[in-house]
C-alpha cells in the first residue's frame, strides 16, 4: 500500500511537489512502514501526540471564553490544516506533508496565547520561541521509552521550524503553511471578535473588504483562490500584490483593533504574575517538578534550569496552569 502511494505521487504529483520517497529521512533511521508514507507517519504521530491533544485548551486570542464556538488552538490547528490541504491539492503538491507541518507547527505555544510567549521570553535568559518550541516538543519533549522525541522526517522539523516570520522553508508544501496559518487567524480572529462584540463587519476598512470579500467565507475563498492562481506552474507560493497588500492591511488593523486592544489585554497583567510566580517558584527549587518530567532530563547537564522549567510552563494548558497556581499559593479552608 505505501508504495501504490508512493507510484502515485509520482505520476500525479507536480514536479515541484516534495515526493515521499525523496525525503531525506529521520535523525534515527527506522524501517517502512507497509501501509504509510513517511509523511503520513508524521502526520499521525503529531495527531496522537500528548502536546497535540492540550491545544484544545490553549488559548487562540480570548483567555478561557466561556462559550464554546470561541476558536482554541487546536480548532486555529485544524483550520490551518484545512486550508493548507487545499491549497496543496489545488496545485498538485504533497497534501500529506502538507498536513504534517500543519497539525504540528502551534505544538510550543504556551498557556495563555502569544501574551505566554512574551512573558516566557522575557524570563529566559536564552529567549523563547514558539516555533522553535514546537521543534523541541517533537524532537525531544515527546519522548518515550522507546524513542526520543517523535523521530519526524527533516521536511516536517523544516515546515515546523520556518512556518511563521521571514523565515523560509526548504519546500513548497511548508510555505503553504505559512499563508494558512494566516489566512486562518486573520479571518477566525475577524469571526471571534465579532461573536465577541469587540468588531462588525462594518468596521472593517471598506478599501481592504473591497479586494478581500465582505463575509468570512468570500475572504477565505479570495486569499486561497489568489494564491492558487499566481503559484500554479511556479516553483514558488506566492499572493498577487493587491490581495497580498490587502491582507497584510488587514492583519495591521487587527493588531490596533484588536489585538492590543484593552479588552483582549485586559488579563494580561494576571496572567503575567501567574507565569512570572510560577516560573520562580519551580527555579527555586527543581525538586518541585514533577518526578516525570525531571526524568527526561537524566542524566544531569543535558539543559539549564530555566530550560527544564520553560519546557514544564511552556506545555502547560490555561486551566491547569490557573490550577497549579491555586494549588500551590491561595489558601484553602480545612475541615475538622
């Protein structure tokens, strides 16, 4: 079965497409899988992976909304699988590598949104990326008896690692994920803040909704479709200058309206002395992590304190990052 789908990347796939059978591997090299390329592999490890399943309650925008259609970043995840997939299939690329990097490139974001990433940054000497999180996550925190990390192939690590920024990635099926990841939160952000009350439609920039569409579907279909049509045949992924402006536009008007607005922030300051007290809490002492975590880091010298203690926060979900801070510093009443 894996090599019927190997011959039929081969003869169906563009030239420009990354084939299975071409990757150049894993870290440790392992046998084939009898029914699975490698990508799908990948795919799958991700998908049952412990980091992938506390996405659904990492925060995306809002902090812990209390109804439920709110995006998490696990529904931000899916989305950006969805539309990557559709952008590889449109342009005859490898829609399972594709897929891969998506479900695995938000695996190190922290509790509470990009606020977590800032405040992690800020308290680790050696700084702190999400992207580059994410790559720890599958090379190392993942770990089992077994196998160190997910043991993922060099395109997946590749998409992961240069999916965000001015970073470029090796393939084209990973410079996908790159417009994915923000053709969705733009547009899921756009939806969330409206279901909020914090925007309408009408407060859109009509001069941007006039090349974009004026619903969330039209502009998820515009910025596809746009890309589609200017990479088609090219050994590139790449926007049409008027839709792409038009989409940087509007991504600068989330981030004054929205983003760095005082009702998204308004948290922000209580999530700050959470992490920050948490942070110093377990640096005090090392001894106060968990036995399973510490374990991986046996023998001793593999990391640096503040890395065994940014790798605990930094897997965190909300809810239990706001638990381990009840548990550890808030009075409970005793009973007699």
């Amino acid at each position: 079965m894996r090599e019927k789908t190997e011959r039929r990347e081969r003869d169906h796939l563009s030239p420009f497409a990354m084939l299975a059978q071409d990757s150049r591997g894993r870290k440790s090299p392992e046998a084939p899988c009898p029914l699975r390329t490698v990508f799908q592999r990948d795919r799958d490890r991700i998908l049952h992976s412990k980091a992938f399943r506390r996405l659904k309650h990492k925060t995306q925008v809002y902090i812990d909304p209390w109804k439920d259609h709110y995006r998490t970043r696990m529904t931000h995840t899916l989305e950006v699988a969805q539309i990557g997939r559709t952008i590889a299939r449109a342009l005859d690329l490898n829609e399972d590598l594709t897929e891969a990097i998506a479900l695995g490139h938000d695996l190190g974001h922290t509790p509470f949104g990009h606020m977590g990433e800032e405040i992690l940054n800020e308290l680790n000497p050696d700084g702190f990326k999400h992207y580059e999180q994410s790559v720890r996550v599958v090379e190392f925190l993942e770990s089992t008896p077994r196998r160190q990390g997910l043991n993922l192939t060099f395109e997946v690590l590749d998409g992961i690692r240069h999916h965000t920024g001015d970073l470029k990635a090796e393939t084209l099926e990973s410079r996908i994920i790159k417009y994915a990841d923000r053709i969705a939160y733009i547009n899921h952000d756009i939806d969330d803040s409206i279901r909020a009350g914090l925007l309408s439609e009408e407060r859109l920039p009509g001069e941007l909704t006039d090349v974009l569409g004026h619903t969330h579907g039209d502009r998820i279909s515009t910025m596809i479709l746009d890309i589609v049509k200017n990479s088609e045949g090219k050994n590139e992924i790449i926007m049409s200058n008027k839709v792409q402006w038009a989409t940087d536009a509007l991504r600068t008007f989330l981030f004054d309206t929205i983003y760095l607005s005082e009702k998204v922030k308004s948290e922000a300051d209580q999530a700050r002395f959470l992490l920050e007290t948490l942070y110093g809490y377990y640096l005090a002492d090392l001894s106060r992590l968990p036995e399973e975590h510490l374990a991986m880091y046996r023998p001793a010298g593999t990391a640096t304190d503040h890395t065994i203690v940014t790798d605990y926060i930094a897997g965190m979900t909300d809810r239990y990052a706001v638990a381990a801070f009840e548990a550890l510093f808030l009075p409970r009443g005793w009973r007699v």
